[in-house]
C-alpha cells in the first residue's frame, strides 16, 4: 500500500447544508419516535383502564417447597397446584401480631370452606419454636382442618428465603427484642401458581382517577393501622372493610378462571 507524507493530506471539509439536513432528519425521527411511544402508552393506559381483572404479582410458584403440617406429615405447596390458595405468614406465640389477619382468615373459612379447591396456608415464621406438634395445638385452638385449612412449617432459614424471593415479601422475618417482625400480607396464589394482587384505580392529588391501576397488598394490619389512625379518607367503609371485599373479589375472580398449565408434578406424599 502507497503511504503519503501527512502533510500531504487535507483536512475534510464539512458540508454546513449537509450537516444541518442530517440534524433535521434526526430530529424529525426522535419526534417520530417521541410520538410512536406517547401513541402507545396511551393505548396501554386506555385497555387497562378497562381491565378490571386482578394483578398479576410479580412472582410464581415454580418449586414444591416442601413443609410439615399439624397432623405432623409432609407435604408441598405445589401438592394444591390447580387450586387456589392463600398463604399467611405468622407467629402463632404472638397472635397480636396477625389479629386482623385471622379474622379475616376465619371468613374466608365461612365463606369457601365448603370448595375443595380452595385452601388456607399458615405458615410460621419461627418453625423452631413451632414444631407440629405446636401446630396441632394451634390448629385444635383455631379449629383449622386439613386438607382446606393448613399449618406448616420448614426450617427457619428456608421459610425465611421463600418469602423472600418466592412470595416477594418486603420484610425478611427478624426477631427484635423477643419478637418477630415479618411482612404479615396474605398471598393469593391463582391456579397457574401466579401469585396475585387487588388493584385501585391511581388518583392524583385532587382525587381525579388516573388511566392506570397500583396493585394493592392484602396486608390487614397495616389496614387496621390506618383505620386506627383515621387514615380513611374517600372510602365508604374503613381500610379494612374495604380491602375485605377487594380480597373476595380477587379470590372469586381467580376461582373462576380455569388452569391454563398442566399443573407440574408435586410429588405427593
């Protein structure tokens, strides 16, 4: 290849007409592209404004975590794949700190107790303290039977990573001073294993309803926190009257609806 001495060579010349027509062009393809996305989003916005259908969480159950129960057997989660369930974390030795959950978990007994595919899943928080023979004594004293009404437990570390990283918790179980705090929301699993949410319909400062939908955790204490609080403003009933009937109508929504999997093996036992 012929080399040429540099000072041979001449700086490019650039074209001002050129360099303005190519900066039009790309400003017209970012307005373009600005509005193709506006378009968009709002299309977005317009068909979930119209879904009134419950969130999908942002997890699913993927593994048979496996736990024991009050009759003192094994068995996995994935064992009620094809049904419906809650799942409620808990410290059966600190029953203040679940007692709005329970009356809640109480009527949705009243309420489905009579369906075999709906379930109820306890499951503590502090399995070394709670082993089943104590989960016998609680399920007796809660008048919880199997196979609609489950008390479980692993062992501590696990229980603490699946809820976590399966159920999204957004406390991991510690024990302060003699007492356990953990994230106590009820978690509803759908028929394909989703876990799912309630949703309310987004406002802004003035109360106008937003064309999007925030998904709502079932955490009645919290709710019950509020109530006490007086944190009721805009609602016809208290907090937790009103996620109540949130719950029941996200559970009957997903009761409704068929399994679109094959449920996977769960290695019954």
């Amino acid at each position: 290849m012929k080399r040429y001495p540099a000072e041979d060579l001449e700086p490019a010349v650039r074209d001002p007409k050129k360099l303005r027509f190519t900066g039009i062009v790309l400003v017209a393809l970012m307005l373009v592209s600005g509005f193709g996305i506006l378009i968009a989003y709002n299309q977005s916005a317009k068909r979930q404004a119209g879904d009134d259908r419950p969130a999908l969480g942002q997890g699913r159950l993927d593994k048979n975590f496996r736990v024991w129960r009050q009759d003192e057997g094994e068995a996995g989660l994935l064992d009620l794949a094809g049904d419906v369930f809650v799942i409620s974390p808990v410290s059966f030795e600190q029953p203040e700190g679940w007692k709005e959950t329970r009356k809640v978990l109480e009527k949705l007994k009243e309420r489905y107790g009579d369906r075999e595919d709906f379930h109820i899943v306890m499951l503590t928080v502090d399995p070394e303290n709670e082993p089943p023979a104590k989960l016998a004594e609680y399920a007796k004293e809660l008048g919880a039977e199997l196979p609609f009404w489950w008390l479980a437990g692993a062992s501590e570390d696990s229980v603490h990573k699946f809820l976590k990283r399966r159920l999204k918790a957004q406390l991991v179980p510690q024990e302060k001073d003699g007492t356990w705090e953990y994230d106590p929301s009820l978690v509803l699993i759908d028929r394909d294993r989703h876990l799912r949410q309630a949703t309310v319909r987004a406002k802004n400062k003035d109360g106008k309803e937003l064309n999007f939908r925030n998904p709502v955790p079932f955490d009645f204490e919290q709710a019950a926190k509020w109530d006490a609080e007086g944190r009721s403003e805009g609602l016809e009933k208290s907090n937790v009257e009103t996620l109540e009937e949130m719950l029941y109508e996200t559970i009957d929504y997903v009761l409704e609806q068929p399994a679109a999997d094959e449920p996977p093996p769960s290695n019954k036992s």
